[in-house]
C-alpha cells in the first residue's frame, strides 16, 4: 500500500480494465489521474490518434468540453468577491441584450405566444442554470424553439458557436425564454451567457480574464480555448462512435477546428487542457479556493458553490438523463453528489464531465480527486467513464 492508501494490486486491477478499453476499441487512448493524501498516480494509454498512432502521454491536450462549466462559474465567483458582480441583483446593467424577458406560454408554442417574464435575469439564475432557456432533450427540431435556435446557431460544441459574443447575445436576445426565470434547470446556455456577462464585467475579453486570473496562477499552461501549432504534435484526435460501435474520426488534431483562436471564447465548453493542468483545478476546489500560495476563492464562497441550489419540485420538473437527480444537485456551476449511490459515487463528491469524453471527480471525503481523458465524443457517461469510477474506488486499502 503507498502513502495514499492505495492498494498496489487493485490499481493494477484499473490499468488492466482501461487497457482493456483501448483494445477492444472503446477509445484509441486514456489519460487516468489517481490522487489520495499527497500521492498521485498517472497511467497513459493507447494513442493520440489512431492513424499516426502518437503514443498517448502524460501532457496530451484534450478537448475538456463541459468541464469549462465549474471554471466559467469560478472566473464569476472571483468577481463577486471583488463586489463587481452580485448573485441576486439584475444582470440587465450588463447584459442588456436580456432585459425584458418574454417567456413561452408553452415550451411547444409559436414563438410569439409569450408572456413577460416575472423577473430580471440574475447571475445566481446563470449559475444554477434556472435562467429559463437551455438544451432540450429528445429529437431535434420538434419545437419552434428548437427550431429558431438552429437558426441562430446558439449551441455548439465543434468547437463553439461561430457568433462573436456581442453577436451570440443579441441573437439569443431575440428568442423568448422557455421557462420563467428560476423555474426550472435547463442544462448549458447559462454558462455560455457567464463567458459573455464576465468579459464586460471585468473590460477585458473572457478567455484573458481566465489566463491571467486563474491559469496562470495555478500554473495551468496548456489550458485555453485553442492550441498552438507548437502543441498540436501534444493534441489527441477525436473520434465518436458510428452505428455499429466502431470509432470513427470527428476531429484530427493535426487539422482541427481547435487549433485557432475561435470566434466566440464559450464558456459552457470550449477549452482545451491536460490531465495535470485539470488536476490543479480540482485540487484548488478540493483546498476551497487556495493551491499553494495562490488564494482564487475565499472558502465560504466554495462552499456556497458546492451547496445544491435545486429544489425537490424543480428536480422533478427538470429532466435531463434517466437517473440524473437521484442522489445528485447542482450547485452553482457544477454537480454536487448528496447520497450514497454505488461504491462509487458517495455524498460530498463534486465534478463535471465533457461531451468529448473528460471526467473529474474530488471527493472531500476521501481527500481524493480521480480524472480521466478521453475524446470519445458521447452525450452521458460511458461504460469506460463507469467503470474507471468503479475502479478509482476499488483501489482504497485504508
């Protein structure tokens, strides 16, 4: 057993399940990050591209997807602290664009059957994704919103919407809200409307108020919303799964979407990282705002962001995947765990996953924080995201 408590056969046990994973071609590689009371173990896995066949390493750069989120609603948190943001007062002053709400009668209504919103739109609303507008699940294009947002071109992930953010604001402004503000959770929009609300707040463009307050600081180089043609021979391909299972390529590093500086910095999942600059991140979230020297977040305001925000009735009035609230909350910009679900998944773990494949978990519990990369793009976690949970748990001997 080493200093964190590990036991050395049980995480012989994960290398041979992951592996095993890249053989059978679930994913062409993983990174797999294992940290417990000091001791930190990292195993990389298969290839950055299954053509080139790049061994996967320690430092590969991977799409991180939704793990923007808990990053976005720190950056937002850090200006509440300075009293330039306030979690209840109206955003109208900054996000004019959204003053004046309408909001759908019903979520399958015309457009124009509105009524006004209740309310202005706050930054609490933005962080716990009750801002009334966001993903709908099920087959595209039914409803008229639906509809009007393909139009608009408000969601994307390869690698964001093709919009500056003064002119993603003002198209999402033209379209009604689907439910009155903190109605309901409606996952996403709200953290890419955080990016927009947070560069005008701090007059400086969000992804340079991320670099020069958070990165840096924490020492996260390979973090952004691109990579350089320096890096790229560091970056994994991406692929997803066709018909039958087999991978098959999404984006090649060696000529992707990811290697320019994009139109619109989104901040609901845009950034690119490594598994040890992720691994920074949620250390300082796990220390309650503090890594090392550097104090990001006072620990009252971590622990305010890692208390669920969602209520009974709007759990039951917010479905997102089967399962989803089952012993789960949101806090304000990523998932709270509230009850003991498997050997796996315990009360006071928090997190996020990406649509590309990332996973992270710290476990104050613990003192543990597990994270896998992969670019395997698929919505919800995978048998391969289950199974590294299983196994990062499994390890403990203490």
């Amino acid at each position: 057993m080493g200093q964190g408590g590990f036991s050395k056969s049980r995480l012989a046990r994960l290398h041979q399940v992951m592996a095993a994973h890249v053989e059978q071609g679930t994913v062409a590689g993983a990174v797999t990050l294992l940290s417990r009371h000091g001791e930190t173990l990292v195993d990389a896995l298969g290839y950055q591209d299954l053509v080139r066949r790049d061994a996967m390493r320690r430092d590969t750069i991977f799409r991180i997807a939704s793990m923007t989120k808990p990053i976005t609603a720190v950056a937002a948190m850090m200006l509440v602290e300075e009293c330039r943001l306030s979690l209840d007062a109206p955003l109208d002053p900054y996000l004019p664009e959204l003053a004046n709400r309408r909001v759908l009668k019903r979520i399958d209504g015309p457009l124009d059957e509105t009524e006004p919103a209740s309310r202005p739109l706050t930054l609490r609303d933005l962080l716990t994704f009750r801002m009334g507008f966001g993903l709908i699940l099920g087959p595209p294009g039914v409803y008229p919103i639906q509809r009007a947002m393909d139009e608009q071109a408000l969601m994307s992930l390869t690698p964001a919407p093709p919009h500056t953010p003064d002119e993603w604001l003002r198209r999402l402004g033209t379209l009604p809200l689907m439910h009155q503000p903190g109605e309901r959770w409606m996952y996403h929009t709200g953290s890419d409307t955080l990016g927009v609300l947070i560069a005008r707040v701090a007059g400086q463009p969000f992804e340079t108020f991320l670099k020069e307050r958070i990165f840096d600081p924490l020492g996260m180089r390979d973090t952004g919303f691109f990579v350089p043609a320096a890096k790229l021979g560091r970056f994994a391909s991406c692929y997803a799964p066709n018909a039958s299972g087999a991978l098959e390529l999404l984006d090649d590093s060696q000529d992707s979407k990811w290697s320019r500086p994009p139109l619109f910095a989104a901040g609901g999942g845009g950034l690119v990282s490594t598994i040890d600059d992720y691994f920074a991140f949620g250390r300082l979230m796990l220390n309650k705002g503090k890594l090392g020297s550097e104090r990001i977040l006072a620990r009252p305001t971590v622990e305010l962001m890692l208390t669920d925000q969602i209520t009974p009735s709007q759990k039951a009035n917010s479905p997102f995947s089967p399962g989803f609230w089952d012993g789960r909350g949101w806090g304000l910009g990523l998932s709270v765990i509230t009850g003991r679900l498997n050997t796996a998944i315990g009360p006071g773990q928090f997190g996020w996953s990406g649509a590309f494949g990332s996973d992270w978990v710290s476990d104050p519990v613990e003192d543990q924080i597990s994270i896998l990369m992969v670019q395997r793009y698929q919505l919800g976690p995978g048998k391969i995201h289950e199974d590294f949970r299983t196994l990062a748990y499994q390890s403990l001997d203490d």
